[in-house]
C-alpha cells in the first residue's frame, strides 16, 4: 500500500526536542526504511520542506528521483496512491478538501499523541461535522488514547443529540496501534566500554545502582520528581547499595531547574542525583550505558504513550514505570518491571479546573499542573520495587532480558510500519466496497465556514452574471484590450480564471458576434467549469471590454 505522508517541515530544534518530535523523525526515517513501497510521496507546503523530505530519505539511500512531491489538491495523484497521511490527528481541513474533489478519492490517517492542549480537544470535536468516513483513521498508539479522544466525542455527540435530536456519531475508525523504536539502536548503545565509560565520567563507584530517568525535566508539563526522589531516598535508607539518580534531559526553563534543584536539596540525604544534559558531547547517545534501573513515573496527562521505557526496554534495563495510560501496554508488571499505582480525583472534582482553562484564566501548563498536582504515585509500592531490583542482580538482569524480547518482538519500527501499512490496506479496502458511485460531494460541497464567498455575499450586488444574461462586445481595439487585460489592477488572482491561452478564443468569439447569452458562449467554447468562465467574464466586464446584459433587458 502506496501512501503520501503530509510533511510540513516545521521541525524543532536538537537541543529541546519533545516526544512527538522524535517520534515523527523516527517514523519518517521508518517509513523510509521499512515501507514496501519504491518511491515515496509526501505533500509539502514548500520547497524548503521538500528537501528536507528529500533529505531524510538520502540518510536511509533513497534517491532524490524516489522522494516525490505532490500538490496537495492534486486530487488524481492522491487517488492513484489510496491514502493520505499525517503525523498528528489534524486531519479535517483535508477531509473538506477532498470533499471538493471526491469523498472516495483516497483516504485519510492521522495519529494522536498528547490529547490535553485545548487546540487538540478542538480538533476532536470537529471529527463529528467533519467529512470524515469509515475508510479514514486516527491511530491511537494505546487504548488509554483512544479513551480520552472517544471521551471528547462522546461529550461532542451527548451536546448535539440534545440540542438538535437525532443520533450523532463520529464514523472514522480508531484503531491502536503503539509508537515505534529502533530496538537496534538502542542495544548499540549498551555496550560494556560504553557502560564503563559514562560511569567513569560521573565518578559511579561499581557498587552503586543508578536509577536512570531520560527526558524532559519538567515537573508542570512532563513528569513530577517528587515520588521517585522520595521512594528513592526511603530505599537507600533501607539497604545497603548506594543509590545514585540520574536526570538525563533538558530543563524547560528557570523555573524548572530551580524547583527540581530546591527539591533535590531538601529531599535527597542519602541518595546521590546527577544531571546529563540532553545533547551534552560527553554523552552523545545519552547515559542510558549507566542506568540499572529505569525508572519514570508521569503523573501528568501530557504524556500519553511513553516512548522512553520502550527505549529502555529495547535497551535491556528493567522498568519502574507508573501505571499510567500507554505505558501498562507497553511494560508486563512483574515481567519486563513494575508497575507502580498512580491515583487521581475522580469525575466531577476537576470541574473548576476545566472552566478556568476555558475561560482563559489557565495556560495550557496551568491546565496540566493543576491536574498533576492532584495526581500520585503509590509511594510505598515505589519504593519496594526499587528495592527489589536493587537488591537483586539477577532480577534485572533477567527482566531486563525479558523487556529486550519484548520490545523487539512488538515495538520495532520495521513491525510498527508494517501494522500501518497493513491499516491502510484495509482502509482502501473499505472506501471500495462502500462507494456507492457518487464521487463528488453534491450538497455542502465546500467548508461551511468558508463557503462560495458569491453565496455568502449574494446580497451585496444589484444583480448576478447569470448563464441566461448576454454580453455585448464594446471595445474592438486589440491594442486596448491587450493593454487592459495586462493591467495589475485588474489582474489579482490569474489562476481563478480560464486558462490564459483560451482568452483570445473567448474574445474572438464575442468579437464575432458582438452580442452573445452567456450560455451559448460557453457552448461555443465547450467550457466544462462554468465557474472559472463566469469568474473570467466577469473580470472582463470589469474592464469594460464588455458590458453585462441581465435577461429580460
């Protein structure tokens, strides 16, 4: 299955990258590596994003000449490659577009990650009046995802049913299908030299277990530190390893570094805390080569899949991880780790923290530290399990094993690739059998937001070009028509009229016949977009080379 993937380009710096940067790079690099196609599409808004498309692709030897560009309304070549593909779940400006040229065109699939930023919740809601259709998709990488996007709708589909009765239901498909990692990559990285090395460099004594956290050091908007510094430093109080805890990430800002510092002060007597900085040269494939244990603990509904304890897994280091959306479907409790307990209010208790975000009284990071605030992790459940896997070599190792298997088995990108390939697959199978022979849309054709602006505005003139009106032919100098039509005050938008080319024909013709109705002059033209004559006609009569004629006159 042949797919164009939507690639706008806009893409973050190195040094901050955040969870759906890296994974939209890894999966264009994926998608590069792993798809069963020869030649891949991708629509682009600029020729900038087009190389860098093109650049990407050279990093895994695809060809320039392999790596094609298509215009986004082109609706044929869409049709021809069966499905349209974006790395978020903004999907509908593309379903109103295809409805202009044909609802069984193509399909469309978008993939949902963070779901709490109110510009994702809006595009949720817009999934029920969007032209959205069963042969379209928005992959949900866990079943917690699709909980929280089916929430929206619901909430969507209750409101409409109550206000205009009926029975509302959003009608694409919301399969699970789990983010992907290089399994490869990542045991690269665990090389025994490579282990003695970062150690060598953060002064780890070899009795010392390292509890390793990788990410964005960010307790409002990612993961709070609070739970594992203090199960942490309860558990080297209890045994007799030294404990030392590893924040391998970026700070988000001042604020952040200053409450993780103050946090690390007044928390940690016992427990050693080092900080890698993401990208620092030092450590150019992260200090994951020193890590025991991984440990990361979200309590922030920001995160929804959880790509690092996949990594660590791939990595071969057991995982403590939170129970907690995406990630009890990725780490076997008891098997690859532990899975700690998390609690939350229940329904009903965040109702003033819902209205302040809507009323703007809340950021976005307002919205998610008020939650988190409230949300915990099971201290005590924390700290037995840190102090069982660091108690017990064998344990990590053996879990740590397990979790490799895991990962490989189920997360690589070559297996993830192939279960998108395999959606879009049926998707087209799907826009088969349910095309009814309907092909373009025939009522609300366009954006009811933005529609036909000569319907919206229909009551703005005296009169309409009608096909029933005639023109007369008024200025037969050749020399003055060429002068008007090149003039840039007539001239603003080229491309909404008939081809240029066609233009002496027109006017030929009503040159011929110096008063001609509307109708017979398409006719004669054997014009099959009336819309484009009408517009050209129009500018024609701006110019006063012809003069209007509404019928009856």
């Amino acid at each position: 299955m042949t797919a164009a993937i939507i690639f706008d380009g806009h893409w973050p710096a190195d040094e901050k990258p955040v969870g759906i940067d890296v994974a939209t790079r890894q999966f264009l690099r994926s998608h590069f590596r792993y798809a069963q196609q020869d030649k891949f599409y991708c629509v682009c808004p600029n020729e900038r994003a087009s190389a860098l498309y093109q650049n990407f692709g050279a990093e895994e030897n695809i060809t320039a000449e392999n790596c094609v560009s298509i215009n986004q309304n082109d609706a044929r070549a869409l049709g021809t490659l069966g499905c349209l593909v974006r790395y978020d779940p903004a999907i509908v400006k593309y379903a109103w577009a295809r409805r202009y040229h044909g609802e069984h065109r193509y399909s469309l699939c978008g993939i949902a990650h963070a779901c709490a930023s109110e510009s994702v919740m809006d595009i949720f809601g817009q999934y029920l009046t969007a032209p959205l259709h069963p042969w379209d998709a928005v992959i949900c990488p866990s079943h917690a995802i699709k909980g929280a996007i089916t929430s929206i709708l619901g909430g969507w589909e209750a409101y409409l049913d109550e206000k205009f009765g009926g029975k509302s239901a959003a009608s694409l498909d919301l399969p699970v299908i789990p983010l992907g990692v290089d399994t490869a990559d990542m045991a690269r990285r665990m090389s025994e030299n490579a282990r003695t090395a970062q150690r060598k460099r953060l002064d780890i004594d070899d009795k010392e277990i390292v509890l390793l956290y990788v990410g964005r050091l960010n307790h409002v908007a990612k993961s709070n530190p609070i739970s594992l510094l203090l199960a942490a430093e309860q558990a080297a109080c209890r045994c007799d390893y030294p404990i030392r805890v590893i924040f391998n990430g970026y700070y988000h800002d001042e604020v952040n570094q200053e409450a993780f510092e103050q946090g690390i002060q007044a928390l940690c007597d016992s427990v050693t805390v080092s900080h890698v900085r993401h990208g620092d040269p030092e450590f150019p494939d992260g200090a994951w080569a020193a890590g025991d244990i991984f440990c990361s603990l979200p309590d922030n509904i920001q995160e929804s899949f959880g790509l690092t304890p996949v990594e660590a897994m791939a990595a071969g280091l057991p995982v403590i991880a939170s129970d907690w959306n995406g990630y009890r479907e990725t780490i076997r409790d008891g098997v690859d780790g532990f899975l700690i307990p998390t609690f939350m209010p229940a329904a009903g208790a965040g109702e003033l923290i819902a209205y302040r975000y809507f009323a703007g009284q809340f950021t976005y990071g307002d919205y998610l530290g008020a939650t988190s605030q409230a949300t915990s992790v099971d201290l005590t459940a924390l700290t037995e399990s840190i102090l069982a896997l660091v108690g017990d070599r064998h344990l990590r190792r053996s879990m740590g094993e397990s979790g490799k298997r895991w990962a490989q088995e189920n997360f690589d990108w070559s297996r993830v690739i192939k279960s998108y390939e395999t959606l879009w697959q049926d998707l087209a199978r799907r826009r088969v059998s349910e095309n009814t022979g309907a092909d373009r849309a025939t009522s609300a054709l366009h954006h009811p937001s933005r529609p036909d602006p000569f319907k919206m505005f229909c009551g703005f003139p005296t009169t309409h070009l009608d096909l029933d009106g005639s023109v007369t032919f008024v200025e037969t100098a050749w020399p003055e028509i060429l002068k008007r039509i090149q003039l840039k005050l007539g001239l603003v938008q080229a491309d909404v009229l008939i081809e240029l080319e066609e233009l002496p024909g027109l006017i030929g013709e009503l040159e011929a016949q110096k008063t001609i109705r509307l109708r017979d002059l398409a006719d004669v033209l054997d014009t099959d977009d009336l819309s484009r004559f009408l517009v050209t006609v129009g500018w024609l009569v701006k110019l006063g080379l012809c003069r209007y004629n509404p019928p009856g006159s």
